[in-house]
C-alpha cells in the first residue's frame, strides 16, 4: 500500500539546474519522480482570463467553467479546489513507487502558476531554485539557439516566468526553500542536506554519485546537462560570458538586468553591479553581429504584434 503522498515542486526558470536537483533529490527512495509533467498547467489555467488559446473558444469556456465552480463552492468554501487538490495527487501517487512518501513535480514553466500552487498545496514542499539570470539566458542561447540570439522565444520564462518566481518567493518565505545554483554545484554535499533537512529526510551518500542513474519515464525533460557530466561541476558556472559577444547583445543584457531591477536582484542573490561588470569584460566579436541585429529586430515586432492581439482580443 503507498503511503499519503505529499508533493516536493521546484521552482525555476528553464536552464538553471533543476534537472540535476531533481535527479539528486530523486536518488533518494522516499522521492519519486517523473519527467517533467507539465500537469498542473492546464488544470489551473483553467481559471485564468488569459494565456490559453482553444478550437472552442476560451473566453466563453471560463465563463461557463467558473459559474459552474462558484455553484460547487457555493455550499462549502473552496471545494472545487479541495477536490482538484486530491486529484492531482492521486495521480502522484500512481505514479510514486511504494516506498516513497514525496512525488517531486518538476517543470520550469511551473514559474507561471508558483504562487497558485503554493496556495493549492499549503502542506507541499517548494524549492526555489536560482540562478545568474545572464547565465540562464546564455545557456537557453547556446544549447536550444545554436549561439543564435533567439532570446525573444523565451520572454514568457524570461519576464513574466522570473518575475512571478520572486514576487511568490516574497510572499511565501516561511514556507520555502531557497538556493542557488552556483552554491548547489560549489558545495552540493552541504546543500544538499540543507535542503534533505527542509524536507525531514536523511542523507544518504548515494545521493551525489547516483543521480546521473536515474531514468525518468516521459519525454519532457533536459537531458543536456547530464548527458555531459557524470558529476556535479563548477564548470557551468562561468562558461555565460562568451555568449555576451557583440555590442547589442550587451546592451540588450543590460536593459533586461535594469527590467528586473537591483531589489529584485538582491533578493534572489545577486548584484547588478556585478552582473553589469561581468557584461563588460565580454569580448566583443562581429560574425554574430549582422544576424543578433535581424533578430532583435524580428522578436520587437513579434511582440507589438503579439500586443495588439491580445489588446484587441
């Protein structure tokens, strides 16, 4: 018989680290895990005004969709999510093994409905995972982009993904756990067990040499990080830099670490100062210079037409 499952979420952005924590934690047998599920994104949305385009029509959908919760809820407050709540981790524990007494739920664009699910699960465990927002962006650039600056595909995650990350975070600091991914990979045995300890689970050694072992069933999921390291390694941790390679992938840098804003900055961990320093020692080469220009070019108008869209909608 499975034990009552409790969810373990890990909040972040794409590309910064999550995979790796989420193999880690997973090498021990009371977390269960999957690829990633994206399962919760649908239920919850929903619910929402906006950000879901159908066949059927949306708008109409959500009107006749929330008139039927508030009849639901209307005898016995908050039920509907009580029953959404079960729901979604009857299926975790489906999915667990026997053993487990957590399911680990980890999917990056969680990062739009974090707050949400903190409140659909106030006894759940919840991560948040940061990383150098310059380095995020790089490795997006360099492993899905080709070392083409693509950037525009990823501004959901970028703007509105990171800036729900830390106004969740503010709002929910006694109930969170909060890391970095440089102090995960510089010390990842004493962190490790900060977070092991969050969760009351023992630590166990296997931990940081048997997460590259684990094979999650789905297909959703990063396999680049550990299909090229067998261990955990600083060598992510500065390889940022030489993406920032010409002038206007510089300027555009440092209008995105201005968009965040220097308290946002501090608050997960960082300096805009450095960041900012760091920009400037990048060398400058001109081979991208021509295509980085087009492409700027190209998501600005992708936006402001996405924008009269949605304004027109």
């Amino acid at each position: 018989m499975h034990k009552e499952i409790r969810p373990i979420f890990i909040f972040s952005l794409p590309r910064s680290g999550s995979t790796l924590l989420q193999r880690t934690l997973a090498s021990h047998p009371m977390v269960s895990t999957t690829a990633e599920t994206w399962f919760l994104l649908p239920l919850i949305y929903m619910s929402k005004d906006n950000g879901v385009k159908t066949e059927y029509g949306y708008s109409k959908f959500r009107k006749g969709f929330n008139d039927f919760r508030n009849q639901i809820d209307a005898d016995n407050k908050a039920s509907y999510q009580r029953l959404l709540r079960q729901f979604v981790l009857n299926n975790y524990k489906l999915a667990s093994n026997n053993n487990a007494i957590y399911f680990l739920d980890k999917t990056p664009r969680y990062s739009l409905i974090c707050d949400q699910i903190i409140e659909m699960f106030p006894h759940g465990k919840f991560i948040f995972l940061w990383r150098n927002p310059l380095a995020v962006i790089s490795s997006m650039i360099e492993s899905w982009g080709k070392g083409r600056w693509n950037v525009y595909k990823y501004y959901i995650d970028l703007f509105d993904g990171l800036n729900n990350l830390i106004n969740t975070c503010s709002d929910n600091e006694h109930q969170i756990f909060q890391i970095k991914y440089e102090d995960l990979v510089s010390n990842p045995e004493i962190h490790i067990k900060e977070i092991l300890q969050y969760l009351n689970l023992e630590y166990t050694s296997n931990l940081l040499s048997e997460f590259n072992d684990i094979d999650f069933t789905g297909r959703m999921g990063d396999q680049t990080g550990t299909d090229k390291y067998s261990e955990i390694s600083v060598d992510s941790i500065e390889k940022w830099r030489r993406t920032y390679n010409t002038h206007v992938r510089k300027k555009w840098a440092y209008k995105y670490l201005d968009n965040i804003g220097e308290k946002n900055l501090n608050k997960i961990g960082y300096s805009i100062s450095e960041l900012k320093n760091g920009l400037n020692v990048c060398p400058n080469h001109f081979f991208r210079l021509p295509s980085d220009i087009i492409r700027i070019g190209y998501g600005i108008t992708k936006q402001k037409i996405k924008s009269i869209i949605l304004n027109n909608a």
